[in-house]
C-alpha cells in the first residue's frame, strides 16, 4: 500500500505528542515561572505584614496618653515617649529650614538657569551620589565639621537637624527638580511671550505650579529624616533623657534613638510592650506624614485638566 | 506662601505640644532650670539615670542629658575637657585623667555612691558549671594561650567553644575585672565582643548555651531570670555578700565625679545633694547595687559641704 | 521737540532704569540659585575632606599596612590593633547573605509587576512596596533581634543571640523595593515590539521574558543590584542592633558559623566607637574616620559604576 505505513503514522503522532507535550512543558514552566514571581512579590509584603501585626498586637497594651506625656523610666509601667516625642517633632521644622531653600534653590538653578553642559552633568552626577552615601558617614560628617570644626555642642537640636538636613538635601533636590521639570515647558513660553523677566517667571508661573511636587518630595525627605538614627548617634544625641528639648540649644533625643535604647532592654515589658508602642507611634507618624504627601499630590493633580 | 504657611504651622504645633505636655505629676517646682551633663561608666549608668529621673520629678524643667560610655571613655572624652559635669565611674580616678582634667583647670571631686560586685554569668542551661576559681577565670580571659573550649577549663566540661562577651575597654568594669582577676589592668584577650550596653550581654548569654560574659552586680539582679551568676571561689555573688566584703575579689565601690566649677551652678549643687542623700536608700538595692553605709554617706556631705563653703557661699 | 516727545523720552528713561535694575535683579538671582546648586558639590568636597583630615591624621599613627592587611581590629583592647579586614569581613558576608535574598526576590517581583500584573494588582502593590522601603532600619534591627531570632531559634536552636541571617532577612527586605522599582523601569522601557517579537515567533511567554526582556533591560537591572548592594553595605542599625560585635574574619564555607554567629561590619564599629569615643583625639576616634572613609570609597564607587552601566549600556530604541 502507498502513503503512510504504521510506521509512518506512529512517526507522526510520536512528533506531534512531542511538539504538544514540549508546549505543556512550557506552560507549565510558564506557570511555575509566574508562581515564583507571585511568591517573590508577595514574600516581602507578607513578611513586613506579619511583623507589623506582631509589632502593633504587643503595642496595643502600652498605648495610651500616660506613654505619649511620660518621659522615660527604669519603671516599664511609668515610661514614657514624652521628650523623644518632641525632640522629633522639633526636627521637622528644623531640618525643613535648612533643607527646603538650598534644596529647591539648587533645583531653581539646575532647571531653569544652567544650560546642558559638563558642569551640570557633574552636579547632577553629584547629587545622585549624595543620595547613595551612607547615613552614617553623614553623622562623621556632623561630628567631623559642626562639633569638632565649629566648636558646636555635641547632641544639640542644631547640630541635629542640620546634620539631618545635609543627609535629605539630595532628596529635595531631586524631586523638586522634577516638580520644576513636569511643569509644561508652553507655560514658560507664554510668559516670556508677555515679556516677563526670568526670575518672575519663575516666581509666577513655575513655582506655583511645582510646589505640590515640591511639597510632596519635601514631606517625604522629611519622613527620611525621621527615621534616622545613625547620624544622631555620632553627633552625641544623648543616650537617656527625661526632659524635652527647650530651644535649638537643648540636648535632645529622638524616638528612633529611643527604639535603639529600649530594644536592647532584655525585659519582657520593654522588648514586648515599651518598645513596640514607640515604634507604633513612630510609624503613625510617618503614616501621616506619607498620607499627607499622598494626598497633596492627588489633589493637586487633579486639578490640572 | 504655601510653604511658609507649612512652615509655620509645624512650629505652632510643636511649640503647642512642648507646653501642653510635661510631667504629669503635681509636686513640681518648676522655677529650677539648667542642665547638668552626665556620661560614664555603663555600670554606674542604671544609678544615674534612676537618680536623674526621680530629680526630673521635682525638678521637671532641669535638662539631665545621660550617655552610656564606658568609665575611660567618659574622662577622656567629656569630662576632661569640661564637656559633661559628672561621669559616672565604676573605678577610680587613673592619675593620667586627674593630670588631664586639671591641664583643663578642671578638679574632679570623688564621691563614692554604691558598692558592687563584678558578677560572671553563663547560661541557666549550663548545668556543667557552679563555681569558677579565680585561677580558672583567669584562664579563660587572660591574653595569652587563653581557653578556648570549656573543656580546657575543665576536662569533665563539654567540648564546646566558650562564647564570650564583655565590656571594652572604655569600661571601668573592664579595667577593674582584669586587674582583679589577670593582676594588670587592661590584660585581657581580645577576641569577645565587646560592648557598652551591659543589657546586649545580658541578651547575647540568655541566648547562647555555651556563652559566658560578666558586669555589674545589678544587671544580673535585673535579670536572675534569663541568666545563672556563677559563685567565685564559692562565693554567690548578692548584695549581702558584696557589703561584707565576702564576695572578692570582685566586689567594688562605685563612683561619681563631678566638676568643681560645675558645682557652683544651682541645678548641679542640688542634684549632687540630691543624689547623695539617695546613696544609702532603697533606690540603690532596687537597682541591684549595695547601698552606702551611714559612715560613708556622711563623710560625702561633710565634703560637699566644705567645696560649698569654698566656693563662697 | 514738543512736549510730547520729551515725555516720550523721560518715559524712556525711566524705562530704561528700571529695566537695567530688573536685568540685575534676574541676574543676582540667578546667581543666587547657582551658588544653592554648587553648595551640593561643597558637600562632597566636605565630606571627603573631614573624613580624609583625620584619616590622615590616623594613618600617621597606624600603618597603612597594618590597617589594610592585619586580621584583628581591637581599637581598645590591648594588645591594640588597627586590621580592617575583620571588618571587611563582616561587611561582605553580611551583604552577601542579604544579597543573595533580595536580588532574586526584587528581580522576580519586578518581572511580576511589570510583565504579568494588571493595572490594579500593580496600583495595590508599587505602594506596598514603597511602605516596605519607608520603614526606618532601626525597627527593621528591632524586628530581626526581637521576632526573626526567636522564631529562628526553633529551627535551629544553636543559633545564637546576634547573628547575619536575621539581620540579612530583614535588611533584604528592606532593599527589595528599591531593586524591584529600578528593575521594573528597565523592564518596562523595553520596547513592546520586541515582546511581540517573541511571541510571534512561537516562543512561550515566561521564555520571552527571560530571553528577550530581561537581556534587554540587564543594564537597569545590573545597576539596581549594584546600588542595592552599595545601600546593603551603608547599612547600620540593623545590623548593630541585630548582627552583633564580635569582630574576626568569618569563613564563608563554614555556612552555619558564617549565618549563625555574630560579626562586625564596618558599620557596627563606627557606631561602637562613636557612642564611646567620641570626640577625642586618640587613635580610636581617628580609626572612626579610617573605616568611614573606606566605607564611603566603597559605596560611592559602587553608586558610580551602577550609573555608569546604566547610561552606557542601555539600549536605545529607535
């Protein structure tokens, strides 16, 4: 008989068996593939999740207004949050200060006034690094030029929230760089076109419409800043103590330096009560700070068209 | 404009919330203001800070700041050059820093607020051990050919590397535990980790089965339970017998030093006082240390009485 | 002239003052923001020379040699000896145990988030995982010491107090969003002609992912690991905290002594010497700046290379 033999047949259905169980192969591949990433994905959420669960359950106990008025104690029942509570507050404005118009005048320049040159590349370059560098070789740079060049006093709120603000300056150069870049380059224009000089230019036109961006890069550099507890360590932020800072003057301490402290405490009150209340109570306030940005960007974006 | 109104909204709150807040109990007087500077020995620290914050109590508005530094590394780095007020020192004063400090037209006054004894603690989990000699001791710390394994303390012990931990050399406890036990000072191995927080080797020898490590008396009364004080030549370390004496060689009188000039401001004058008078009370055995005989108590007074006359009063 | 044209000229005049005025108002300005802009570059002029200052000054009492060959780093205790390389040790076992969880991990999520997941998995998730990256380091130390030790304990009971495999756990995921967002935007500059590519020639989705996307996005994803690895280097509460103090050189093929017992990284020795020995002129405090100084050649090298390959090797599409 011509055509096809058993053989034949047996051939071709080996082949295409083949080609089909190649292509079940490989969605199966496809599918373990896709799990992994799923798994990989949601391996870091879960974990923070769980820890934060853990975090929030061992608090819940220690929460109330005695923790957030007391100041701390050798009396787990009796400590309190109270001068660390300040003492971080009293950074934010501070560190604000001496971030916010050095940042986004170095962001003005960098947008506005320098051309595309070598030295604009170089700065930005720069800038880039600045971000990457440790947070503790910003505290030597704290203690190596404010305390011991200048002459300042260890764990003072200056040499804090400056030290703080040099570590966020590259932060809020690049997001209010970019605030100032996704302004529409038409609306420049426009106001040339009307024979505005450059500095009311800028004034008028782009800042009010970079400063949600700006605001919402500031706010979140501030949150950084909140966290830090390296660069307060190396400056001589103090260990213990009861009273909150008075002016830029005081010593001071601050809720991460006070998580430190109590997290080497190896009582059950304070590994498991004391010490996670503070750490809710500092992650609240970064929530906060989060949402506000959060929701300075949505709103003002909305806006626009 | 947006943002100074930010700005200024954040100073508002902040300043709402420093005067909002505050101690929350009643007999304040709150006229006293000033700050008084405290770094030094971690050992002496738990006293400082339990004294300074009973003071903040009646005093709410004194700024006591406290760092955890270790004995030396308070002289040399604070107190010698004028920077801190007191340092907390659990030995005495080395001759090198009284010369330092006084180059600076600093005078340190001694006075002497507790008694202690060095305790050496392992896990509660290693039954092996009870008791080590002074001999033994020495062997495991000293610089050369020191043990390794508790088997070479001990032939009967196990095989297991001697996980070790202690305060560095900034420490007075150290300065004080290696003359003791090594007969110099500062002659210990170096292969341990080292620390100034006494609560980190409290954690790291609950934590470790083979682990041993060693501070002040009063950390261990804080944690009896998650670690186990060995008795030196058959002495258990405790309040009673660091007092007597029996428990030697390492038990230890505990110090402050406090700047001469610094005494002639009001907040420092009076927490010194305040602090002395506190030497032979409670506070000091619920801390875990031996509380001062009457004796030497008032012989502290007699002293800081005569400086207050000095200083022209 | 008529009275119109000297007023005409007075205006002129004056219009002429004040423009200049306006010309050197912008101009001062101007100058103003550059000299905000060049205060950056100050910054790392002053950072490199406080660091270089004393670490010149610790390097005329310590050998160099000494600092960079021997094997024990004992600031304090004497027989005192300034060998960095215990350090270095600790570091780099350390960032390689967190590595080798997060760079997967952060890779994987990015292909996740940027090949299979939808607009509003991916609306939920970016944000997850910028909150992973918001939370301060000092309460990633505090979870490793106080939750991860323990829990790890009951799977390996010799573990001990301090140790690099909870420090590295959490700090990996502290990193992995910050890999997985830079991974991700590679990803997804890849042109989708090229996916389609694949896909019309028969080859199986996951497989144009591995053999189209990512190739084509490696210099984004390379420099995200460099710089995840440069900010694993910088890091230090966590591991203070949680990884230990115990300086020696860590054998990195005795697996259960390099994960389960404790180190000192760079960064932990700083801060051992900075909450003591802080502003003295001993060689201790000097030591600070050494090691501080190495730690900031280290990562600022690593930040470079890492943006160097992303502009040079990027693909370009037309």
């Amino acid at each position: 008989m011509n055509g096809i033999s058993r053989g034949d047949i047996n051939c071709i259905q080996k082949n295409i068996y083949n080609r089909y169980s190649n292509i079940r192969i490989e969605k199966i591949k496809g599918k373990i593939f896709i799990f992994l990433c799923i798994v990989a994905t949601l391996l870091g959420v879960i974990s923070l999740v769980t820890l934060l669960v853990y975090v929030f359950w061992d608090a819940t106990a220690w929460l109330n207004l005695e923790f957030l008025t007391n100041p701390p104690s050798r009396f787990p029942e009796r400590a309190g949050i109270y001068p660390m509570l300040v003492g971080s507050i009293f950074l934010i404005p501070m560190v604000a200060l001496y971030s916010i118009p050095l940042g986004v005048g170095a962001a003005i320049y960098l947008e506005e006034y320098a051309r595309d040159s070598l030295i604009k590349r170089i700065i930005e370059i720069n800038i880039a690094n600045l971000a990457g560098v440790p947070s503790i070789v910003y505290g030597l740079l704290g203690l190596g030029f404010f305390v011991a060049a200048l002459g300042m006093i260890h764990g003072t709120l200056i040499v804090g929230s400056l030290t703080l603000a040099l570590r966020v300056l590259p932060i809020v150069i690049v997001s209010s760089q970019e605030a100032i870049a996704s302004v529409p380059i038409s609306h420049r224009f426009a106001s040339f076109a009307l024979g505005v000089r450059k500095w009311h230019m800028i004034r008028t036109v782009v800042l009010p419409e970079a400063i949600p961006g700006i605001m919402t890069g500031t706010i979140l550099a501030l949150a950084s800043a909140m966290g830090e507890t390296a660069p307060l360590i190396m400056i001589g932020a103090a260990t213990t103590i009861f009273t909150a800072p008075r002016g830029i003057l005081s010593s001071f301490s601050a809720l991460p330096l006070q998580i430190f402290a109590w997290s080497d405490f190896p009582h059950r009150e304070f590994q498991h009560g004391v010490a996670p209340a503070t750490i809710v109570v500092l992650l609240l306030i970064l929530l906060a700070m989060n949402g506000l940005a959060i929701f300075i960007r949505l709103k003002f974006s909305r806006k626009e068209h | 404009m947006k943002r100074k109104l930010l700005a200024f909204i954040l100073m508002v709150t902040a300043t709402l919330i420093v005067s909002a807040g505050g101690n929350s109990e009643k007999e304040s007087e709150t006229d006293l203001l000033g700050s008084i500077k405290i770094a030094g020995s971690s050992t002496v620290y738990p006293v400082s800070t339990a004294i300074a914050e009973e003071f903040n109590r009646i005093y709410p508005q004194v700024e006591i700041p406290i760092q955890s530094t270790g004995t030396g590394g308070g002289f040399k780095n604070f107190f010698t050059s004028g920077k801190t007020d007191i340092n907390n020192a659990s030995r005495p004063i080395k001759q090198s820093e009284l010369e330092a400090a006084r180059a600076n037209g600093i005078e340190p006054v001694e006075f002497q607020v507790a008694i202690d004894g060095i305790t050496v603690v392992v896990n509660p989990d290693a039954d092996w051990v009870d008791n080590l000699t002074v001999e033994q001791l020495a062997h495991i710390w000293r610089p050369i050919n020191p043990a390794i394994k508790w088997s070479d303390v001990n032939s009967k012990w196990p095989s297991e590397k001697i996980q070790l931990y202690g305060p560095t050399s900034a420490s007075g406890t150290f300065d004080y535990f290696t003359e003791a036990i090594a007969g110099e000072e500062g002659s210990s191995r170096s292969d341990y980790q080292g620390t100034e927080q006494d609560n980190t080797i409290v954690q790291a020898v609950a934590g470790s089965r083979y682990a041993l490590g060693y501070f002040g008396l009063a950390y261990y009364i804080e944690n009896q339970d998650k670690v186990k004080a060995l008795k030196i030549n058959g002495v258990k370390p405790s309040i009673e017998s660091a007092k007597s004496g029996e428990y030697s060689p390492l038990s230890r009188p505990l110090f402050i030093y406090v700047n001469r000039d610094s005494l002639k401001r009001e907040e420092v004058r009076r927490f010194v006082q305040f602090y002395l008078e506190k030497t032979t009370s409670d506070l000091i055995r619920q801390i875990g240390y031996v509380p001062l005989p009457e004796e030497k108590a008032d012989q502290n007074m007699e002293k800081l009485n005569q400086i207050l006359k000095e200083l022209g009063e | 002239m008529n009275n119109d044209n000297i007023g005409a000229m007075r205006r002129d005049r004056i219009d002429i003052t004040v423009h200049r005025a306006e010309i050197l108002k912008d101009t001062s300005i101007g100058g103003i923001f550059f000299f905000c802009a060049l205060l950056s570059v100050l910054i790392t002029f002053g950072i490199v020379i406080i660091l270089l200052k004393d670490t010149a000054g610790f390097f005329k009492e310590v050998s160099i040699i000494e600092f960079f060959t021997h094997t024990r780093w004992s600031p304090t205790i004497k027989p005192v000896e300034f060998g960095v390389l215990p350090l270095i040790s600790g570091t780099f076992i350390f960032t390689f145990v967190t590595s080798a969880i997060a760079l997967p991990v952060g890779l994987l999520t990015a292909v996740f988030l940027s090949e299979y997941a939808n607009e509003r998995t991916h609306s939920v998730l970016k944000p997850a995982l910028e909150i992973l990256a918001g939370i301060p380091t000092v309460v990633y130390g505090y979870f490793a010491l106080v939750y991860v030790t323990p829990f790890l304990r009951r799977i390996v009971p010799q573990i001990s107090t301090f140790n690099v495999l909870s420090a590295g756990i959490v700090v990996a995921i502290m990193i992995i969003p910050t890999i997985a967002s830079i991974s991700e935007d590679a990803m997804r500059a890849v042109p989708k002609s090229l996916r389609e590519a694949g896909l019309a020639l028969g080859v199986s989705e996951f497989r144009v992912t591995i053999t189209v996307v990512i190739p084509a996005a490696l210099s984004g994803i390379v420099s995200s690991f460099i710089l995840g690895i440069s900010r694993v280097i910088g890091e230090t509460m966590a591991v203070t905290i949680a990884a230990g103090n115990l300086s020696r050189i860590v054998n990195p093929f005795n697996i259960s002594d390099a994960l389960l017992n404790p180190i000192q990284t760079m960064t932990a020795a700083m801060v051992e010497i900075g909450l003591s020995d802080v502003s003295g002129h001993s060689v201790a405090y000097k030591s600070l700046f050494a090691v501080g100084f190495t730690l900031f050649i280290m990562t600022f090298s690593l930040n470079l290379i890492s943006q160097y390959i992303k502009y040079k090797f990027r693909e370009k599409y037309l």
